[in-house]
C-alpha cells in the first residue's frame, strides 16, 4: 500500500464560541491543509496528483479570504450586517483545527481513501484526523 500526501492552504478569520482566553476575538490564520491518501499503485500511480490537488484546492479556495463563523454563533443583526460587507462562511461546527482536519476528512472521503488530514493553524501547531 502507498500513502500519497498533497497540501494546500487559505487564509481565513474565525473565532471560538464558549472560549475564555485570546482566540475568543476575531483572528486570522494561514490554514495549512495536509491530505494523506492510501491505496495500491496497480498501475504505476495511486492517482494523479493533479487531480487530488485540484481537490483540495477546490475545498480551501471555499474558505479563502473568508470570515468563518459557526452556526449561530453572532447575533442575527450583526450577522446581517457582516454578511453584507464580507464574504461569510458558516459551518456547522466550532472552528477548531480538529473540526476542520474532520470537515476536510469527510468530504475528501467521498472520493478518496483518505487516511488522514492535518490542518495547521501556525507553522508549529496543527490537529490531525486518522482513520481508524
């Protein structure tokens, strides 16, 4: 069996809910995303990284230059009003780098025998999805 691995990255705003300490306030990260993929190279290659790269490009381009907000998480006129003057992304869940490393997981799965997805907030510091 191989382990292909692809990256990509975007650079978003976000902020944690029910958080105390700094990352209570609105912050940007360069998101880092690296996709593991698994399989046998029956005929000379796994897939063509091209394509696994447009893939994950096409997911981290969504997100780019994007404010990240989980559901319900701002005020219905505050979230009117930023919703009118930035791009807005709105997940279903809290944006964390282990729900993203999940988020990213779950889609590329659906294409791809991923074994796992790192997601870098900083150059030091990522969470990382396997499965089991």
């Amino acid at each position: 069996m191989h382990i292909l691995s692809c990256e990509s990255s975007f650079d978003a705003a976000h902020f944690l809910t029910n958080y105390e300490g700094k990352c209570k306030n609105i912050h940007g990260h360069r998101w880092r995303v690296v996709l593991e993929i698994t399989g046998d190279a029956s005929n000379g290659m796994v897939v063509d990284f091209n394509i696994i790269k447009k893939d994950l490009k096409e997911l981290c381009d969504y997100f780019d230059h994007s404010f990240i907000v989980e559901k319900n998480s701002l005020d219905e006129n505050l979230f009117n009003l930023l919703n009118n003057q930035f791009l807005l992304r709105v997940v279903d869940f809290r944006t964390t780098a282990e729900n993203f490393s999940k988020y990213f997981y779950d889609e590329l799965s659906k294409k791809y025998n991923v074994y796992s997805v790192s997601v870098y907030e900083t150059p030091n510091n990522c969470a990382r999805y396997i499965c089991k």
